[in-house]
C-alpha cells in the first residue's frame, strides 16, 4: 500500500485526454487502484481519477458515505428546486450511500437534458469549493476490476460524482465547467450562509486537526 502525491490544477497530467486500459486485470492495475483507495482514504476524499495520481489512464474510483449521501441532498435543494424534485431523487435512491466502486473506461450518458447546480471540491485544487452545474440523470457503463461490465442509471450526487471523475480522464477540471465563476473560493473565506458545505468542510477539518 501506498500514498500517491496528488497532481495539482497546472500539472499536465490533469489537461491531456487519459488513455483506454486494455486489461482491467492486469497487476499493474490492481496495484493502482489499491494505491488510490489508500489516497482517497488519507485525503478524506470521495472520489479519484487516476490522472491526479500522475497516472493518464481511464480510471476512476469513488464511494459515497452516508454522511456525505444526506448532506449532498440538502445541498442540491439549496436553489430551483422545489419539494417533488427531493422526491424524485429520494425514489432514485439519490441520497443512499455507494461503497467504494471502480470504473475503468468509464462512458457516460445524459438521460435528459436537466442540470443541477451544487457544491463541489477537488483534491488537485485543495481548499477550494465551486457552485457546478451538472446533469441530474447519467447512465454509465465500465469494466470492472476483474473485467466484467458495470451499467448504472443514477441522478443526483451519485451522478454528480461520476461526470466530476470522468471529467478528469478529458483534462477537464471543475472551474472548467462553472457558469458563476464568483462561487468559486477558498472554504475557509467563505461565510456560513453563502455555502453551507463549506462551512460543514471547515468544520471537520477543525476537529481533524483537534484530533
Ligand atoms: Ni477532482
């Protein structure tokens, strides 16, 4: 096991197209993607695209606690939508938890055209939180690490996640795809009110630091 250094918004690796994996079973492989849920882990993160391990291959890996599974919900609410909506996403299972999951040559689709503004962050852009639109509804396919094939329909911050990853394996960054560049800050300058995710950031990085 090992922690990887984190590639930062400027490194290289983060701006090129990743490249197809031919064996998702390949050692190699294996060894990666134990390495990045040992990252993910020591960075409290919820999701890593093998690009900002320095690796340029199509590779994402991501899992959703049940902390962070309510607390996006509440998030999503936040503007334009109203209580059908949270409806909706609850009958979608959007607010449950996803265990640790590996895409390998991920494919996304967008089942309608609806979008959904909410709070993201980034590890190759530490400390810094953005408002992002992105598609409610995605369906997507991959490999799976011992080669078989995985297809989800997902809405909501399940679905958030997924396209943040994959964007990554296109050198796509988050800022990349915001509308209001005057969302995007450093956590710890921004005001309870303002982003309420930011503030609930801070907090756990306060008792982290406490520990
Ligand atoms: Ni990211």
């Amino acid at each position: 096991m090992a922690i990887l250094k984190l590639a930062r918004m400027g490194h290289p690796v983060l701006k090129r197209t990743a490249d197809a994996i031919d064996d998702p079973t390949a050692p190699e492989i294996r060894r990666l993607i134990a390495d990045m849920v040992d990252t993910l882990a020591d960075a409290s993160g919820v999701g890593l695209a093998a690009p900002q391990v320095h690796v340029p291959k199509r590779l994402v890996i991501f899992h959703i606690p049940e902390s962070r599974a309510r607390e996006a919900l509440d998030d999503d609410m936040e503007e334009g939508e109203d209580e059908e909506d949270e409806e909706d996403d609850e009958e979608n299972g959007n607010g449950d938890a996803v265990p640790m999951t590996v895409l390998i040559n991920p494919e996304i689709e967008a089942l309608s055209d609806e979008t959904v503004i909410g709070v993201e962050g980034c590890l190759s852009l530490p400390d810094m939180i953005g408002r992002v639109p992105r598609f409610r509804h995605i369906r997507y396919k991959a490999l799976t690490p011992d080669g078989s094939n995985i297809e989800r329909e997902v809405s909501g911050f399940h679905a958030r996640v997924v396209q943040h990853e994959c964007d990554h394996l296109e050198g796509i960054l988050y800022p990349m795809r915001m509308e209001d560049l005057s969302t995007l800050g450093y956590v710890d300058e921004m005001g309870r009110s303002e982003l309420p995710l930011g503030e609930r950031i801070r907090e756990r990085k306060k008792a982290a630091d406490n520990d």
